[in-house]
C-alpha cells in the first residue's frame, strides 16, 4: 500500500516542480530554501539550485563579465514605503543633502523604478528567491544612479520594518591589484562596451523571460527600462540572437503554455492567462501557428503517449 503524502510534503514537491517549470522557462534565479532535514526533496532542493547555478553562469555570464557583486548599501522601508533606516554609506552614495528617514521612498527612486519594485513585492513576496533589478536612483540635479538590488518583504516583529532594499555593485577583477598598460587603453575600452552591450542584451532577455505572464512593453518602453534607445536594443538583441524581441517573447510564452500543458491538468485557458493572453482564442491561434495544432489537441496527443 503507497504511503500518502503529507500536506507539507505535497507543498515541498509542488515547489521543486515549479521550480522545474521555473528553470524550463529560462529563469535560473529561482533557489529553494533549505529546511536543513536532509531527506530527498532536500536533496533535490539542494541539486536543482546548483543546477540553477551552474547554467546561470555559463549561459548569462560566458566571461563571467569579469565582475561580481559585493554588497553597496541597505535601505529599510516600512510597509507604507517610507524610508526607516539605512546603512551609513547611503547618503554619501546617492549624494542626499537632507534627512530621509520618515520620507517616501519614491522621492529618491524613478518612476519606472519605483512601480517595478512595488510590483516585485506584490508578485514575489511570499517566494523562496529573489529576482536581481535594475533600479535608477535620483541623486542631485535630478541625475540617475542605476544600480542592481534585490528587495524582500521582512519577517519579524518591527512594525518600522516591513521590507529591506539590498544594493549591489559590481568590481572587475581586472582591475583589482593590477596596472594596465597605456598602449592597451583604447583596446581594453572597446571590449568594455562591447562587453557592456552583452550585459545589457542579456539583461533584456531575462526581463522578458521573467515577465512572460505579461503583455511585451513597447520597444521604447523596453529601452526606458533599461536606460538604453529603441535602435540599438532592437539591432544589439537581433544581432546576439538572431530573433526579434517581439518573436522572441511570443516564442517563449507559447513554449511556456506547450510545457505546462504537457506536465500540468491546469485548463488550458488558465495556461493562456499564466502565458499573458488574455484573449483564449488568441492563445490558440499563436499556439497552432507554433506547433501545428490546437493546445486541445497538444495535450490529447501528449497524454496518449506518455500513457
């Protein structure tokens, strides 16, 4: 007789496979957090955040950019958003000549920043990984600091407390206890931009393959969010890929739904949905156009051959 699974079991095994889907989909920032009861859904906890790991590294960091991150500073929010605390450098980085705790956290954040963050939270809140942002900082002269940050809602009893904002910068091992020589100059900037160019396309990418339960934002909003133009994001994207943004995106979404149709019982008009149409028929139409056949059809097939 089978053992049946417990309630909190069945909650750790519909997480690895999310994660699974997760990883499927191209998002390799997902990672379980670990109960430490080294039992098998540990185990595969522990082996699919490696995994995850390991093809962010080689697929999104082929040079490893010759960066890695370190810790900036902090800034802590209530749960109104108001700025509660900070780390000390915080001031002297973002060049504040006034007081902000107790100020709306919005006045030292873009616009564009502080939706994007708001809607970080409200998505992933209750989720066991944190996505990497890009947010623009105003700083004086109504200037941009772009930086990378993680933002997480807090648990615990300090109701002044509620969320915490960790930024990161990135230092290039290049440069760390070494001289570069003056004839290599001009050369070593050239790779620099082409290297930043990468990163930049390579950011866009996982933008769109987080945001597939959305509608694809116009390219010139794309390139906003991104502190890039329209042309070059269009051309750098086709060049490395080889696809346009928009065929990329549709691509994705619909690879998404055939992989949740195949492995999942969800109806498939909540897969449309899940995939960011919201029009069914529109779904099924894309869909057959990828595939050959209606989603209906996809998962009769699917589930007569596994069967």
């Amino acid at each position: 007789m089978k053992k049946q699974m417990s309630k909190e079991d069945k909650m750790r095994f519909d997480s690895l496979c999310n994660q699974i889907i997760e990883i499927a989909c191209g998002n390799f920032m997902f990672r379980q957090d670990s109960p430490g009861r080294s039992d098998p859904f540990d185990t595969i906890s522990l082996l699919l955040n490696m995994m995850s790991e390991e093809i962010e590294d080689s697929c999104f960091n082929p040079q490893q950019l010759m960066e890695h991150p370190e810790l900036y500073f902090v800034i802590f929010l209530d749960k109104e958003y108001h700025i509660s605390a900070y780390t000390p450098n915080t001031p002297q980085i973002l060049q504040w000549d006034k007081e902000y705790r107790g100020r709306p956290v919005s006045e030292i954040l873009s616009n564009i920043s502080f939706k994007m963050l708001k809607e970080e939270l409200r998505l992933n809140q209750d989720k066991n990984y944190r996505r990497l942002l890009f947010v623009d900082f105003v700083i004086k002269n109504i200037k941009f600091y772009r930086a990378f940050c993680t933002v997480q809602k807090m648990i615990g009893s300090d109701s002044h407390i509620s969320y915490v904002m960790n930024v990161f910068r990135f230092k290039n091992k290049e440069r760390e206890g070494g001289k570069r020589r003056t004839t290599a100059r001009s050369s070593k900037s050239e790779k620099k931009e082409s290297t930043a160019t990468k990163s930049l396309v390579k950011q866009v990418r996982l933008y769109i393959l987080r945001n597939l339960h959305k509608e694809l934002p116009s390219l010139k909003e794309l390139g906003l969010i991104h502190r890039t133009n329209k042309t070059k994001l269009k051309e750098e994207f086709k060049k490395m890929y080889g696809i346009t943004i928009p065929r990329f995106h549709m691509q994705k979404r619909l690879e998404k739904g055939a992989l949740l149709i195949r492995t999942t019982e969800i109806p498939i008009s909540i897969i449309s949905q899940k995939c960011g149409f919201k029009d069914h028929s529109h779904f099924s139409r894309k869909f057959r156009l990828q595939y050959g056949k209606t989603p209906s059809q996809y998962r009769i097939e699917n589930s007569l051959s596994s069967s």
